[in-house]
C-alpha cells in the first residue's frame, strides 16, 4: 500500500478545497480495494450546513463509481487537523477496523492510525441484521 502517494493525492485535492467561511482547506483521498484512488476536498456553502467535509466527497466520488471497499484515507490540513466524527462513520460503512487512517500536514509525514484505532466500538450495518 502506497501511503505516500494518498497523501499526495490529498494533498492536491487540498488545492481545490471551496472554503471562504472557514479558511480551512481539507484534501482526502481513499484507496480502494480495486487500487484506485479518488480524491475530494472540502465544499462549504453559504447555507452553512449544506456543505461537505473533504473526506466525504472522496468517500462519496469513490461509492458512486461502484467501489464498495476502502483500504485506506489519507486527511491533509495545514495543522494535521484530526478528522470528524461523521466523516470515520461513513468510511467505516465501507472499511475494514484495520483500514488505515493517514492524518498529515501540508509538509511531513502522516500520522498513521487504523479505523478501530480513531472509531471504536463502531456501529455498522451488521448490527442491522441482527434481531
Ligand atoms: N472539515 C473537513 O473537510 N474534514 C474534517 O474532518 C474536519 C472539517 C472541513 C469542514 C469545513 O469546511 C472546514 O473543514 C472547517 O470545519
């Protein structure tokens, strides 16, 4: 798994990122179990609520391209920002708890986490098959 060549990725997504309320810009991007990778970054709108997180959109861009397994999600901020709550729930709809979590600055190396690691106890759609 090429780790460096995520964040990399994410990095250049950051470039895109549409973020004139908060001035922070987020590039992600997911590797999928095919070895593709997508990319997003995060896209706010004047009706605050209604934008989305940058890993979402690469979760997102990823799912409707038919993925369905993620291996791994590269987050890249100016100050290695920890990523959401919402965000690790819809990647762990479609990873494993041993999917890695690369969390990295603009410059340097990635902190590396796997999923259980920053989403314990997870709930996932598994649960919904029990009675
Ligand atoms: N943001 C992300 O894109 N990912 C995260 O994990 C945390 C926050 C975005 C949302 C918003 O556009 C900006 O960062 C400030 O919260």
């Amino acid at each position: 798994m090429n780790i460096r060549k995520l964040v990399e990725a994410a990095r250049r997504a950051r470039a895109n990122a549409y973020a004139p309320y908060s001035r922070y810009p987020v590039g992600a991007a997911v590797l999928a179990k095919s070895g593709k990778i997508y990319s997003g970054c995060n896209i706010e709108n004047a009706a605050y609520p209604s934008g989305l997180c940058a890993e979402r959109v690469a979760i997102f861009k990823a799912v409707s391209e038919g993925e369905r397994e993620l291996k791994a999600i590269a987050v890249v901020t100016r100050n290695g920002g920890s990523p959401c709550g919402a965000c690790r729930q819809v990647f762990a709809e479609f990873a494993k708890s041993n999917a890695v979590y690369a969390i990295a600055c603009t410059r340097g190396k990635p902190k590396l986490f796997t999923l259980v690691e920053l989403l314990p106890e997870r709930f996932g759609p598994e649960k919904l098959k029990q009675k």
